[in-house]
C-alpha cells in the first residue's frame, strides 16, 4: 500500500525531529522528554503526510487542525513545526527561556505560527476539538480535527463528556489521538488508574476505534486510511507507543517523563540516534 521510499523519508524525519528535541531539552535543562520521543513517529506521519496544511499560510481556512491536549509533550510539536518551515530551527533552542515563543506548554497568545490554542490542562483539549469540529461542520468547511490526548489523562471526567457530544453531533470530522504508552508521571497507568477494556469504552460512547502501533509508521499510515472510510462517527486512534522511544536505555522508564538529558547523557543519546540515521540511509 505504502512504497519504501516514502516510509523511510517518515522514519528520517521523526529521527531528525527527535534530534532537535534532544538538543533542546539539554540546552533548556528542562521538559518533558519521555512523552516527545514516544510521538515522534505520529507527528512526521502527521505534518509530512497526513495533514492539509501550509506552513507558510498558518491561518489557511481549509486546513486540518491539530489540538494537543496533552501540551506538556510542547517538545515534540515545536520540533515538527520548526522542521515543517513554520520557523527557524534555531529557535528550538529558546524553549522554556525568558521572552521565547516556545514556552513550557504551547501558548496561543505567545504568537508562534501553528499553535492552535493553549493547552496543559489535562482534560481540556479533546472539549475544544469537539467544538472546533462542530464549528467547521456548521460552516461547510471540508477541514478534519485531529486531537492527541495521554493516555494518563483519559483518567479526566471531561474528556468522556466531550466523547459522548462528539458522537451525539456525529462528529466524522473529528479524530482523536491518544498516546497509549501505558506510564503516567507516577508510574503504570495500570497502577495508578487502570483504563482497560480502552477500546471497548471509547466504542460504548460511539466512536470508531483503530488500534495500532504508534512506533510502526506503515500501521500509523494504515490508521490513518481508515478514518477516512467511516463516516457519521468519530474515530479514535489507540497508537501503542513507548515512552522515550529511540533511546534503549531510557525506553518506557517514566523516570524520564519530565526530565531532561545532561549535556553528557544529550551527547550518548544523539550518537545513538545518529547510527539509526546512518542505518536507515543505507538501507
């Protein structure tokens, strides 16, 4: 279905995107980086394959909007905007500074092209995407919504009241994201507050629902051809990622959910992303 050359550009992009969000979370000294690395694979499908979208023309009226509740991963959005050409990739080495448009959480009112409300507070952005669907429903206009929620965060009351209106409205403009890494800050999901059966829950709201591996860009792709089949329902995508993804030695440790390499630890983890690089340029 897919070509080999278009998948390893997709693997090329969300290496290099995971780069850049190494190098500015050591030069911050600080950021959420288990999180970033997990969705590094979603984000190149989604800006350089799936998404009607032109960096150029932010506020086109036509394109696809993506909402990111859980804002704390701002890492991984700011990488892909800056490699999608929203702005300079130098300016990835402001995060988190004094006056910087990339602040510890997206900030609309920050002025940074591509950011499409503020988000942090969990619960709140599958809300806004409901409404923002709804909206474009109500004008006509063809544009889909995406929302990316943690999966620690469907712990929120809110986001099934916003589950239950998208299905009411019959929302097929609207697909939601959860990042289903299965750690939260203070451990297992499943320890904390167990969510299974997931896929048999967001069904019983109403949605569609697609499971895959949020790692495996050829199952993201697949993925996102599906939504594109059903219609008069809302989808979900379950996307099974692993925290810290790319890096062996830090992979599904949630240690690592908010902490940001040291300049010595920065330097071990680019040389490790780097010999995939070369890996996947010569195969």
């Amino acid at each position: 279905m897919f070509d080999f050359e278009q998948i390893n550009k997709l693997k090329l992009k969300s290496l290099a995107i995971r780069k850049d969000i190494i190098k500015m979370l050591a030069e911050a000294g600080s950021g959420h980086l288990g999180g970033s690395m997990g969705l590094a694979d979603i984000f190149a499908t989604l800006y350089f394959h799936e998404l009607k979208h032109q960096p150029q023309n932010p506020q086109w009226k036509e394109r696809d909007r993506l909402i990111l509740s859980i804002g704390h991963v701002a890492p991984v959005l700011y990488a892909t905007l800056a490699h999608a050409g929203y702005f300079p990739i130098e300016e990835l080495y402001t995060l988190r500074k004094l006056g910087s448009r990339l602040q510890g959480h997206p900030g609309k009112d920050k002025g940074l092209p591509g950011i499409e409300i503020s988000s942090g507070s969990l619960g709140q952005g599958l809300s806004v995407a409901v409404g923002i669907a709804l909206a474009l429903k109500n004008d006509q206009n063809k544009a889909r919504v995406f929302c990316i929620c943690g999966d620690g965060e469907l712990q929120e009351g809110s986001i099934w009241e916003a589950a239950m209106a998208a299905s009411h409205y019959k929302l097929d403009n609207l697909i939601c994201i959860v990042d289903r890494n299965g750690v939260q800050i203070d451990g297992p999901t499943h320890q904390v507050m167990a969510l299974e059966p997931l896929a048999l829950k967001w069904a019983a709201f109403g949605w569609h629902t697609i499971t895959c591996n949020g790692n495996y860009i050829p199952d993201i792709l697949k993925a996102f051809n599906e939504t594109k089949q059903i219609l008069e329902t809302p989808k979900v995508i379950l996307a099974q990622t692993i925290m810290g993804k790319g890096i062996a030695s830090i992979e599904g440790d949630y240690h690592w959910h908010g902490k940001a390499p040291n300049k010595e630890e920065a330097i071990q983890f680019l040389n490790e992303l780097e010999q995939k690089i070369n890996y996947e340029t010569q195969t």
